[in-house]
C-alpha cells in the first residue's frame, strides 16, 4: 500500500489452504494504492485505488437551543444542531420519554447545519440522544424537561390572608400551590388603601410548586387579590378581604353577612376604595421542577 505521504504497512494473514486476510491502518487522509500480487504478479483488478477520509470527529458537532433542556407540549420545543466543524457524516437523533418515544423532526439546511423540532407525547423526564457517526455528540445524551399544558384550574390558593380580619391581629400570608398546574408563570396582584400594604413572594423551600406570598396591610379598608396562572386567572380567583380597626367592627359585619364567617373568603363584587396596586412577580427560572423547572417568569 503505497500512497503521497509514504508506504503503509499491510499485515496478511492466511486463513485457510486458499484464503488470505489483510488489514492495514491509515494515519493520514489521502489517496492511496493497494497492489496485491500473487506468485509476484498483479491480480486482476491490482493496484486498488482506496481514499482515506479524516476520521470523524463528533465531538465537534454542537446542539444549541431552548429545547435542549426544556419544553411544553403542545408547543414548538427547538434547537439546533451545527456540524461545520466536523468532516461529512450522518446525524441522528432518538428521544424517549417515561413511557413513549418521543418524535423528532430534522430540517437539513443545506449548510452543516439542521433544525430539530421535538414533539412529545407525555410530560415528565425526556433523555435526548445525538449522535454523529454513531457517536454521541458533546453534552449528549441531553435530559429534557417536559411539562404537560397550563392548567390554572389545578391550582390552590389557601390562608389567614384570604380571611377577614383585624388589623391589629391580621396576618397576611396566604399560599399558592400550583402542583399539577403544569407550565406557567404565576402573578399575584393586591388592590387596596394607597400606601396600606408591602408584599412579598418567596418559594417555599420544602415544596418545589408552592409560592407563600405576604402582604402586610398598615390601615384598614377593602383588599382584592387576584390570581393568575399562565396569564389565566385561576377560577377562586378574585379573593376580597376585608380588614377592620376593632373586633367590634367585624362581628357587626359577620352578623350582617354571616355567610362571609369562616370562608377563605367569599368572592363578591365589593368595591374598592382606592386606587393602589401592586404587581410582584419572580425572575425567569426561580423555581426547580424535577416536575421539572417550570416556575418560568413568576413562579
């Protein structure tokens, strides 16, 4: 085996009385010349002309996109797929979700480069497989997170802060379960006495999908809270709380309207006397979802 960059060494093996076995390895790309002679002679066909390619590197090939990590379904989950920086070869890609295989179109751009777009059946845990040459590309295979569609009516709103109350004794903390909700962003709006409250939003440690919120009402007056869950307001929602100076005060309103006694709390159309509203909401990603990192904006 002959070729520009110098001979390459053949081992022949023979096998049997009438058959041989050659094998040789190439360390540099190039044309190459194989001459098989027997009884030192050419056979026919000899020499052979073999062209030996760079070896491929996957390793080289680079996905990048959203979709890599997470999704929604029935939304378009993508990324992308860049293969320039390696020789010619032959991508693939296979996805598998809990229980179903996921399914997984590729666009060829015509580049080196190709557009995937991921469609899964079921929500919960997908590991993605890139592979280039039948070898997995940098990074893969992938772990990505799917969560099933917004369904606001899954989410629970409960607490003292939802009750009326006293102002001297009031506490503001109510709690936003959004387990089973799927994807969203969660929003807490709160209307009340200008200047007559501060809130606060943090994630309850213990409980992945579960937001506390904390509003600390300095006068007394009619208080609105509004729930939203992927721009949907949650059907509890608006909670009207009302806050008194004296006890006296809310058992005369009780006796009144003794159906608001004990109730988290009734949702009527009471007005509000003011014009202040306060809008809270948390960065992009605040949560861990193992159901998987769905808090998005605001939860």
């Amino acid at each position: 085996m002959s070729g520009l960059h110098g001979d390459v060494k053949v081992n022949v093996n023979k096998t049997s009385d009438v058959t041989y076995q050659a094998n040789y390895t190439a360390y540099m790309q190039g044309m190459y010349l194989v001459h098989v002679t027997y009884a030192d002679k050419q056979v026919s066909g000899s020499p052979f002309k073999v062209v030996v390619h760079p070896s491929v590197n996957s390793q080289a090939v680079e996905a990048f996109g959203p979709g890599l990590k997470e999704g929604v379904i029935g939304q378009p989950i993508k990324f992308g797929v860049d293969t320039r920086a390696a020789v010619p070869g032959e991508l693939k890609l296979h996805c598998m979700g809990p229980k179903k295989e996921a399914k997984v179109d590729v666009i060829d751009n015509c580049d080196g480069t190709y557009s995937v777009n991921l469609q899964p059946k079921e929500p919960g845990k997908h590991v993605l497989e890139i592979k280039y040459d039948n070898e997995h590309i940098q990074n893969s295979p992938y772990l990505v997170r799917i969560s099933g569609p917004p369904d606001p009516s899954k989410c629970r709103v409960y607490g003292p802060g939802l009750e009326h109350g006293v102002l001297s004794t009031f506490k503001g903390d109510f709690v936003c379960d959004t387990k089973g909700a799927g994807a969203g962003q969660l929003k807490v709006r709160v209307h009340g006495p200008k200047g007559g409250f501060k809130v606060d939003m943090h994630r309850d440690t213990s409980k992945d999908r579960t937001i506390v919120v904390r509003y600390n009402p300095t006068e007394p007056g009619d208080y609105k809270i509004e729930v939203w869950w992927a721009d949907v307001e949650i059907p509890q929602s608006p909670f009207e709380v009302k806050i008194f100076n004296t006890h006296n005060d809310l058992e005369d309103f009780l006796l009144e309207y003794p159906q608001e006694r004990n109730k988290h709390p009734a949702v009527t159309n009471g007005s509000i006397s003011s014009s202040h509203r306060s809008q809270f909401s948390l960065p992009n990603g605040s949560s861990s979802l193992d159901s998987e990192k769905y808090w998005k904006a605001d939860v």
